[in-house]
C-alpha cells in the first residue's frame, strides 16, 4: 500500500538534485519521452550551477567534443536563451602565463580545432581595454561561454515543456532499498517511487553515497566571483587570463573569479550562505590588471559557490554495479559548460546502460577504491578547524 | 599537524593594519550618541560616516535617490566636508568625547566567519574612500545606518529630478546643494509634510502635495500651515507623467482617482516643476546587518526587514548592535529624534559593557514601535500608490532604470531586450507559471530579467519590484524572502578596491581553478598533468 502512494507520486527516473547536470540529464530524459521528476532542496540551479563563470570550453574532457558540439544548438534545442557565445581570447601577462594559454590551445588542436597566437597588437585590436603589460595571447576558434543563470532555467523550463516534472524545496532525507535497488526516494515533502535514480547533487552527493554504503571522496569548497558594471560590448566577450575565468556577458558587465578556494565542510542539506571574504579586493587587482582599460570601472557585485572536488579533479559519471539502478554523477567542480553533453551521457546511463558517444571508462568510481577515509587530511583539503569566536560578554 | 594547500586561502587573508574594540557605522543621531557613550565608557571607538559622498557617487542614486539634482558645489569635497561638519553639532562632540570620526568613508563590506568561512582572522569591515580601500578589524560592530528613499516608477521618471525625501532632505539641509526650484512632493504623511517644510525653509518652491489617499495622512495643523503658505495639495491624486525636453522634468501631470485608485478620465492637470521627491516612506538600511548575519524579520509598520534586536539593542550576532533608522523607521520618528539618540546610548553602554567597561546607568525607555492599525500598514499604502500610477501610467514603464526593465517586462520574466529573444515557449512563461514551481523569489527573478542588476545596485527598484511581484502573486511583500545583498554594497571602482600590495603567497600561489594537476588534464594522455603555473609567474605589473 505503502509502496503505491510512493509510486503515485513517483516518477520513472527520479533525479536528486536541480543542478545543472540534474535538470540538463532530466532535459534529455524528458525529450526522449522518459517519466523524470527533478527533486530540488531549494530552487533550481541555485548553487554552483548558476552562479560559475560561464566558460563551455573543456576540450580535454572524454565530454569535451559533445560540449563544442552541442553548444551553437542549445538555444534552439531549448527554446529559451541561454547567451552562448563561440570562441575564447586568452590574454597572457608573461611568458609562463603565455606558455600555459598555448598548452589549453594545443589541446584543442590536437582534437581538430583551429586557434592561433595573437601578438600584443593583434590583442589589442580585439580587446582595446588589454594594456601596454600584456605580451601575447590566444585566439580560440572554438569553445565559448554562455549565461550560467539564464541555461539553468532554460533546462528547467525545457524539460517541463517535454513532460517533466521538478519539484522545488523538497530536501531528499533517506534513499528506500529494497532487494538491491533503490525504489523510492525520501524526502522533506514525502516520498517518491522510482525505477532509476539519479544522484547529482553536487557537494552533498557523497552524503548520498554514504547512504547506499558507497564511499565516494568528495571536498566541498567555496569559491568567489565579483562582477561589474556594463562597460561597452568587446567583440568576442570570452577573454580571459592573469589567474581569472570569467567573461564580458552580453549586457557588458566583467565578471570574473579565480584564485584561492577555501575547503570547508558542508554539514548538512541546508542552502548555505553564499558569503564573500576580502578576496574580492584581490580578484578586483587581478581583472584590472588583466584589462587596465578597465580598471577604473565600477565593482556592483561579489558572490561566493560551493562546490565539490574528487581527488584527481576528475568527474564520476558511472552507473552502479549495486544498486543497479542508481547513477551518480559529479563533475568535481567543473560542471557547467560540460553540461550538455553529460546530462545526455547520463540519460543514456539510465536508459541503455552506457554512455553511447564516449568512454567514460576514466571517470569510474573504482579509481578511488584504494583512497584512505582521511584522504582530505593527508591532501590539505580539510576545512579549518571551526574557529568559535570568543563568547561576547553582556547581559540581556 | 593539518597539511596545507598552497592554493587555498588558508594563511592568506591578513588581518587588518588595524582593528579597534568598538566600531560604529553612520553618524547620525543614533550613531553619534552610540559612539560617545562609548567612549565616555573608556571604549576605543572609531566612528564611520560616508558623507560627504562623492558626486559619481550622487549621480547613480547611492546612498540615496538624489535625482541627478546636485549643483556643482558637490564636487568641492572641502566645502562639503566642512558643510557636513558644520550641520551636524554632535560631531565635534563625538570628537571632543574621544572618538576617531572619520567622515567622507565608505563601508562596502562586512566580513565574518561563518559556516562557509573559516580563514578570517577577526571580523572586518571593508572601507573604502574615492582613491583607496582598507579594513578595519573590530571587536564590536554598532550598525546605525539609517534609513533609504522608496522610489515607485511613473512614466517619465528616468529624466533629471525624480528625487527620495532622504536624498532631499540632505541636499536642501546637509550639503545645500539642491539644484531645484520648484518641487512636487508625493506623499502626505509626516514625512511628505517635513519635506515640503524643509524645501520652503530654503527657499524652494512647492509647487503641490499630492496624495493617493482621501485624507492628508500627516498632522492636519502642520499640513494647514503649508497650504496656509500656499502648497496646494491634492487628494485623491496620482502621478500620471513626467514631461521635459533634454532629459529634465519640466512638469509633471496628476490626475485624480478613484477610490480603488483607477484615474478619473478628464481630470488630468499638469503642474510645472523641476523636481518630484517620493516621500512615502524609507526603507531600514539592514545591508551590512545582513552581511553578518543577522536575523532579520519583515515588519511593515517599520519599513519592512529589520534586524531583530533586544531592549539593548543587541542583534542576533552577539558582537553586532544596531540602532536608529536601520532598526525600523515609521513617520513618527521624524518628530522624535531623542527615540535614535536613547536606541545609541543603549547600544554604546551595551557594547562597552560586553567589553568589559562597568555597568553603566539604567537603561532608558523607548519605543520604536507605535501601536499600528494594521500589521500591513505601510506596504498597503505604497500598494496603493503602486496600483495607482499602474492605472495612470501602464505597464510599459522601466520599473529598473538601470537595466531598463518594464513592469510588463518583469511580470512576464522576459529576458532581457538586447537579446532580441522569441520563442513560443518563452511567451508562456512568466511569474505566474513560475508560482506554480514554489513562492516567487526576488533574487530568482533578477536574474531572469536583470531587474535589480544595475550599478545602483537595486535602490531604486528594490521595493517597487516586490511590490509588483506580490500583485503579481496575489500575496503581500512579507511572503517574497528577502533579496540578498552582497559586497560592495557601494559600487566602487576596481582600481580603489584593490589592495595597494598583497601577501606573497596570494600572490605566488594564485591560480584560476583548484590548481590540481590532473583536472584539466587531456583524457586520451592519461597521467599528462596541466598545471596552472604559480610561483614562477612574475606578473609584468608587479615589476
């Protein structure tokens, strides 16, 4: 009885997590007919997913031809906007900087795409803010950015036109097994039956494979990003360098993150704070060093997201062995721009088992069999200790 | 012994040249009288006010809505600094108590250790002034930032002139400033007829009272005494348009309502002035309460979102107190100054007291809160001003300025224009499909239409976006949660944020992602590690 008010209020494929490798698996799913409901803590691509750089060029990845592939087609694919921008400019402010913009470069060309160098006048004339301390760059003719905000709702609102179903502020508290599948998913607004389960829930899915006795290591972190006013638009808005990621988005405002992270402990399902630290002032240096042109323009906006890291760096995509209708998938940090092609290569994992465009042979979750329990101890990847301010004295 | 990654904040946020036992921010009543408390306690306090604020600063609306009517006497900083001396007596006071008055300084941050972070080495404020930026440590914190204007669009209100009662009442009274003639004052309660006042004293003519409401809603003898002054107000009116060549309102057009606030065809006058100054109410200023954070609640009769306090003033942040305007303003405080001073002296005692100072006096009585008549009082009243200029003026009007946001823009999530975007599915959205998801959410809907994304940093559409986003949802403005506020909570210039030199480290071991080798590494060369260089990248800059 139990099992079929679960199943009434279920759905085929549940997926725990309304981030963007959630919504953009339920996307696929739902255009290929498929019953999925998306269960969201809080609201859709809240957290990391929709607060990152933007930048859709991971070419190294086994996801990386998809990416460049899928890109130019999502608006239309989608039916909403999601501002994607082809090609990236990398600025270098020295030699090693500029060693390291070719290395991105020739891996792409080793995968067929086109870029070239750019001396400091050719850089110049694509980017008239760059300064007199810029040596060189990168011309990428392929890869690009889009806007993280805009793509989050653009998935979610496209995989509800095709029949899905999200369900926002509902927190997932316990996973139901029963003869090694997970049948139904628990959650803060009831319980929801499924045939397939898909857990993406970015720093909180190893919390989740604990649940299924899985261990898999996983350092949440935050990371910060500042944002400016408009500035008037530059040809190619994906210019990026001196240590930064970021983009000019179509309004024109500079937005941009990068240097130190902070590894911390997320203790609980809660919507965490999205706090800055005074590294906003250092992030500010950093862009107006990388666009001196720049460099008087106002500062509106800073924002911090929490994200999750394996130990390599690398994702897990994987289908379970047991339970062996649960897929995972975490993309250590670097989720967005692969997100077309993982969400397709994850709805493929439920629904033939495999991936059916790539070997995703790398990203398996045995890899970190032999991985000790104090990995993040022995790496420097724990969270300070909690630093418990002096009690204030008073009386009221 | 923790290892260390290098590329990780730990060790790299260096605490502050220097950090005091008591801050105070914003030198208002509230704030002067928290901080000589103080320091007449033995407590070193720094007290920290951003007037005079500097003209680029005036000119987007921040800290308040001025309305692009400064003359040019702002741009002589000396002169404005003397006039914000000269106007408020209690400064010398605070500095013959003692007290490190530093004016013309921005606070546009507040950073603590939380539950994200845990690297800080004290709690801090970042300041800024127009050349440089630093931070203060501080042990305690007295929050005392007054209140901000509420601003509602109308057609017409992106011209020069369309001004806040606050950003008024420091022009006219604090820096003399004001580069207006003849003014419309919109609103009749207290605050409308202080305003009017205020402008007459100086000079300024006022050219009408308008009012949505049937009554005057202020003290009737005060309101007699200005139409006795000839001010004509008018009842039961709305603002239909601004007009003006070149950019400037030149006139406004009122037209009388109807009781459900709908125009009465035919009624229409236009009125010459130069000037219209909201005067409906202010808002708490609660952004660096909520950098802190603490707990706020929605209190209508208050301005909405206050800090919940304790008769000591003391927030839910035991090291952070707040006093004055930011706790709560309703009309009343305006004849009741000594209200803000007793809330300051409480919070000065308070927070000498949990310094260590010696018990101080009894505590005096005060009361922010007048009994209201309902719990919704104040957002029904700017509803019904909100209903009125949508009757009068449409729904094709910028609710934001700074990116050009239509109220229809914004209750159908268009995305923005410049994306030139259409699509049978996007015309289907809108909020309220997006209800069907779960409560509208300010912050979601910002990003979305970017209503609220502008330099002003949502100032001047903060409220009349909730406001619309509550019609829009059938609810009240309490059931939207609070938008969030971030750093800078002024919009600053990179160059006079960024700090004038770095720790090694951060600067050596900056890299733009994690730095692990093996992120970014090619899949088809297993083992072949990118690695972000760090120590050997010498920028050219820093040479």
């Amino acid at each position: 009885m139990m099992a079929d008010m679960a199943r009434a209020s279920g759905a085929s494929v549940v997926i725990v997590g309304g981030g963007v490798t959630g919504l953009s698996t339920g996307w696929w799913l739902a255009r290929a007919g498929v019953d999925v409901l998306v269960l969201e803590k809080g609201i859709v691509g809240w957290e990391a997913s929709g607060r990152n750089g933007g930048g859709a060029t991971h070419v190294y990845s086994p996801f990386g031809l998809e990416e460049q592939r899928l890109w130019p087609q999502m608006d239309e694919l989608l039916g909403y906007p999601t501002e994607y921008q082809p090609h990236r400019i990398g600025i270098a402010l020295s030699e090693t900087q500029l060693a390291l913009a070719r290395r991105w470069a020739e891996i792409g060309g080793t995968r067929g795409f086109r870029w070239e160098l750019l001396d400091r006048r050719q850089l110049k004339e694509l980017v008239p803010i760059v300064g007199d301390n810029a040596i060189g760059g990168t011309y990428l003719h392929f890869g690009g950015h889009a806007n993280p905000q805009r793509t989050v709702q653009a998935y979610a609102w496209g995989l509800q036109d095709n029949g899905g179903r999200i369900q926002q502020h509902a927190t997932v508290t316990g996973l139901t097994q029963r003869g090694g599948r997970v049948t139904a998913v628990q959650t803060t607004r009831g319980t929801f039956g499924a045939d397939t389960v898909v857990i993406a829930a970015g720093p909180q899915t190893g919390a989740f494979a604990d649940m299924l006795g899985i261990c898999l290591p996983l350092a949440p972190a935050r990371v910060e990003m500042i944002a400016t006013e408009p500035i008037p638009l530059m040809r190619v808005g994906g210019v990026a360098g001196n240590g930064l990621y970021g983009r000019q988005t179509l309004r024109g405002n500079l937005v941009y993150g990068g240097g130190p992270h902070e590894w911390i402990n997320v203790p609980d399902m809660a919507t965490p704070e999205h706090a800055n630290t005074p590294l906003v002032r250092n992030l500010a240096r950093r862009l107006a060093e990388l666009l001196p042109g720049a460099a008087h323009v106002r500062l509106i906006r800073a924002w911090s997201g929490l994200v999750e890291n394996t130990p390599d760096g690398l994702p897990v995509v994987e289908r379970l062995a047991r339970p062996d209708n649960v897929v995972i998938a975490t993309m250590s940090s670097v989720g967005f721009g692969l997100s077309p092609a993982v969400g397709r290569a994850v709805s493929e994992l439920v629904r033939f088992g495999r991936c059916q465009f790539a070997d995703l042979g790398a990203l398996a979750l045995g890899r970190f069999a032999d991985t000790p329990r104090d990995w993040r101890e022995h790496a420097g990847w724990a969270a300070a200790p909690s630093a418990v301010e002096a009690a204030a004295g008073g009386d009221d | 012994m923790r290892e260390t990654d290098p590329r990780s904040i730990a060790g790299k946020l260096t605490p502050p040249d220097r950090r005091v036992p008591l801050v105070v921010v914003g030198a208002g009543a509230a704030g002067v009288a928290a901080a000589i408390e103080a320091a007449r306690a033995g407590v070193e306090v720094v007290l920290i006010d951003e007037h005079p604020v500097d003209n680029d600063m005036m000119a987007m609306d921040v800290p308040l809505c001025f309305g692009q009517r400064m003359d040019g006497s702002v741009r002589n900083r000396a002169l404005m600094l003397e006039r914000v001396v000269e106007t408020n007596p209690d400064l010398a006071a605070a500095h013959e108590a003692g007290v490190d008055v530093q004016l013309g300084t921005y606070v546009w941050g507040a950073f603590v250790n939380g539950p994200t972070v845990q690297e800080l080495p004290c709690s801090m404020l970042g300041l800024a002034d127009d050349r440089r930026s630093w931070l203060l440590g501080y042990d305690r914190l007295i929050v005392a930032a007054g209140a901000r204007d509420v601003l509602l669009g109308f057609p017409g209100w992106e011209r020069a002139g369309t001004l806040g009662a606050g950003g008024a009442a420091a022009l006219l009274a604090r820096y003399r400033a004001l580069a207006a003639r003849r003014v419309v004052v919109l609103g009749s309660g207290a605050l409308g007829l202080h305003t009017a006042s205020l402008a007459l004293e100086r000079g300024i003519e006022v050219a009408g009272i308008v009012e949505v409401d049937a009554r005057v809603r202020g003290d009737a003898a005060r309101a007699k005494t200005l139409t006795d002054r000839g001010v004509p107000v008018f009842l039961s009116h709305t603002l239909q348009s601004a007009r003006g060549r070149t950019g400037e309102i030149e006139s406004v057009v009122l037209v009388a309502v109807n009781r459900d606030g709908t125009p009465i065809a035919g009624s229409e006058r236009e009125i010459a002035c130069d000037a219209v100054c909201w005067a409906i109410g202010l808002v708490p200023n609660v952004e660096l309460l909520h950098l802190v954070g603490a707990r706020l609640r929605f209190v209508s009769q208050l301005g909405g979102w206050v800090p919940e306090v304790t008769a000591r003033m003391r927030t839910s942040v035991p090291t952070v107190f707040a006093a004055g305007d930011c706790t709560g303003f309703h009309e009343g405080m305006l004849a009741a100054p000594d209200v803000a001073r007793a809330e300051g002296r409480s919070a000065g005692r308070a927070a000498a007291e949990s310094l260590g100072a010696a018990r101080g006096r009894e505590d005096e009585t005060r009361r922010r809160v007048s009994a209201p008549p309902t719990a919704d009082e104040t957002h029904r009243y700017w509803r019904a001003w909100l209903d009125s200029l949508i009757a009068a003026g449409g729904w094709e009007v910028n609710v934001c300025q700074c990116e050009e946001v239509t109220r229809r823009e914004l209750v159908e999530t268009k995305p923005p224009r410049y994306l030139g975007w259409q699509s049978p599915q996007m015309s289907a959205r809108s909020v309220t499909t997006l209800l069907r998801d779960g409560p509208l959410n300010q912050d979601q809907i910002k990003r979305l239409t970017r209503a609220g994304m502008g330099p002003c940093q949502s100032r001047r559409c903060r409220e009349q976006v909730g406001l619309l986003l509550a019609r829009a949802a059938n609810t009240t403005l309490d059931r939207i949660p609070l938008p969030t506020f971030r750093p800078p909570i002024r919009p600053l210039p990179l160059n006079v944020l960024w700090p004038a030199d770095e720790p090694a480290a951060m600067r050596e071991e900056w890299v733009s992602w994690f730095g692990i080798p093996t992120q970014f590494s090619p899949h088809w060369t297993a083992g072949m590690a990118i690695d972000e260089p760090t120590a050997h990248a010498r920028l050219i800059v820093s040479e």
